[in-house]
C-alpha cells in the first residue's frame, strides 16, 4: 500500500531536521514556478544528496545532463572546490533562461557552463573538441534518450569517475519487459547497458518520497 502523504511528510521532516533552508534555494524553486516550469526538479533532500556525493568524491568537473530551472545544477556546483565547474546541458531555451537568471541569483554564473541544444548533440561536441574528462556525471533528461546519454558518460568520465542515473524505478514499471512506456523502455536499456560495461560497478536504490515511488543509480567506473 502506497501512502504517499506519509511519504512527503517523513521528506519535510528529513528536511527541516537535516537540509535547513540552504542559500536563496527557495528562491531558485520559486523562479522555476514563477517561469511556468513543470514540477519536476529533485527534492530538496535529493538535492542535498548530489551535493554529498559530488563533494565526497571530491569532483572538480561536473557534467549534468538535463538542467530545467538549475536546482540540481547549483546544489551540484555549490559542491565544488574553488575553480570547480560544472557543464550542463538543456533542450528548452525557456528553461535555459530561468536557469541562467538562477545561477547569477546564486552568484555561481562563473562556475556553471549551460549549453543549449539537444544533449545527444552536446555531448557529442563535449567529445569531439577533447573536453578534459568528467569525475562526476548526473543525468535526469528525457528517459528514451538515456542509453544514448550513458554511453556518452562513459566516454567523458575519467577512470574512478562516477555516475548517477535519476528515475531509474518509474513506480516499478522498470521491471516490466512488455512495457511500451518509452521512458520505462529508455531506462531498463540504460541499465542493461551499464549491466554489460565491464568497467562499471552499479547499484540502484528504490526511494520513496515527496516526489514518489522512484529511484536512482549510482555506478562508479573502474580503469
């Protein structure tokens, strides 16, 4: 039985008790809503666990793939040591121009990279002009285009890089090998490609929350 008010509920407590109010983030969510953006950034708790990971590892170079309004991308960049950077990338001009106007609210606008544009495109250009590689990539884009996108990070991820796949769960409907859903179909090819890349060690952990039944990746790419 799903109860998702408790789910929420136990989510704010988490908040108030561990993530207190971090600098203007509420400002940045209140300009996404302000921008007519879907609802559909990481939660708060969530944020502040990239911003952990990234800061745990250590990463000086952050490749985000999928931006919208900029949440993750500053809990992300606020992870990084001085002369840290993070490069992100975002279909949507529209969102693109909130995340930028987020980023200097922030005063982060000089250490975030945004580059608009299809990310397979992005990506791609990221590996043709030599781009020094990546320690930390997180990508939460549009989920057919996710095996394109993960065979990407591999090739910009450094030996012992890391990377995390968002929304890998779908409310369990990545155990369904008939689905027809495309995000469903994006992510279980995903998985299946990383399951075969002899570098990677990977785990998923299902989560419950504010933003639902869903889950995350995290796999770390071995030399």
């Amino acid at each position: 039985m799903r109860d998702t008010v408790l789910w929420a509920a136990v989510d704010d407590y988490i908040e108030e008790q561990l993530v207190p109010e971090e600098d203007g983030m509420q400002e940045v969510l209140a300009a996404c809503d302000a921008g007519g953006l879907p609802a559909i950034a990481v939660s708060t708790a969530q944020g502040k666990l990239l911003h952990l990971l990234a800061r745990m590892h250590g990463a000086k170079r952050v490749l985000e793939v999928g931006t919208l309004g900029g949440y993750s991308t500053i809990w992300l960049a606020r992870a990084l040591p001085e002369g840290g950077r993070v490069v992100t990338l975002e279909l949507d001009a529209k969102h693109a121009a909130v995340a930028r106007a987020n980023f200097a609210r922030a005063g982060l606008a000089h250490a975030i990279e945004l580059r608009e544009g299809p990310a397979a495109d992005s990506l791609a250009a990221l590996h043709a002009e030599g781009a020094e590689p990546f320690d930390f990539v997180f990508i939460d884009a549009d989920k057919p285009g996710n095996p394109v996108y993960v065979d990407w990070a591999l090739k910009l991820l450094r030996d012992g890089g890391v990377l995390v796949l968002d929304n890998v769960v779908r409310e369990g409907g990545v155990i369904d090998a008939a689905s027809e859903n495309s995000a469903v179909l994006g992510t279980r090819a995903a998985i299946e490609r990383l399951s075969r890349e002899p570098r990677v060690s990977a785990t998923a952990i299902q989560t419950v929350g504010a933003k639902g039944y869903d889950g995350f990746l995290l796999a770390l790419v071995r030399g």
